[in-house]
C-alpha cells in the first residue's frame, strides 16, 4: 500500500515491520485508544495512514480478534447497523484489502477515509 501513503509514512511503516511490530501478537488487538466504541466492534486511528488520499484514516474492527468468516450473525448485523448509520453519516469512503495485501489477515479492518481535497503526488 506504499502507494496510498506518503514516502515519510511509508518508510515509518516499513521500519516497524523490520523490527517486528507485526509478529508480536495482533497490533489492533494491542490498540488501545479508540475513537468510537459499539457492543461488538471498535474504531481507531490508523497508525499508518493512506495519508497520500486522505484527510482522516480510522478503522473499524470488532472487539474480538476475528476474520469476516468467524463473525457470528449478531457481529455481521450490528456492522451492517454501524454501516448504515454512524459511518455512512462521518466517512466518505471505505475500504477493504485482499487478503495477500494485507498486513494483518488474520483481524478483519475495514478502512474509514475521508478524502483530501488534494491528492499528493509524493
């Protein structure tokens, strides 16, 4: 995803990888400070943001550390809720990696951008 972030955030990125950020246990079940809080799912800062596209970078991931195919109905169906309402209400996009471009497969995040004006070109 190099190419959503800007080279400053990218290289920050890269740098924690090699020294491990991402072997050491789940880093969004480590996050601790979020913006908003439901029953069963959470929204944070993203840490690494596509800061080349965007003004604001959160995420929303449920509380417990799960991929989409583990949430159970009452997950699913709160999210579609929180879909609906608070983040079609704050967010101007969203957006989801495959999973080979994913740095953490194995927690669903969903990616909640609100868009810059202007693009940067590097």
């Amino acid at each position: 995803m190099g190419d959503l972030r800007t080279k400053k955030t990218h290289q920050k990125y890269l740098k924690l990888i090699t020294e491990g950020f991402l072997v050491n246990g789940c880093s969004l079940c480590k996050e601790a400070k979020s913006i908003k809080e439901f029953k069963h799912w959470r929204i944070i800062d993203n840490r690494f943001p596509w800061d080349r596209i965007a003004q604001t970078h959160h995420m929303i991931v449920p509380k417990r550390h799960a991929i989409y195919e583990k949430l159970n109905e009452i997950e699913k169906k709160e999210f579609e809720i929180i879909k609906l309402g608070y983040i079609e209400e704050k967010y101007e996009l969203i957006a989801e990696a495959v999973n080979k471009k994913k740095s953490i497969p194995q927690h669903l995040h969903i990616h909640l951008i609100i868009l810059k004006d202007q693009i940067q070109t590097r």
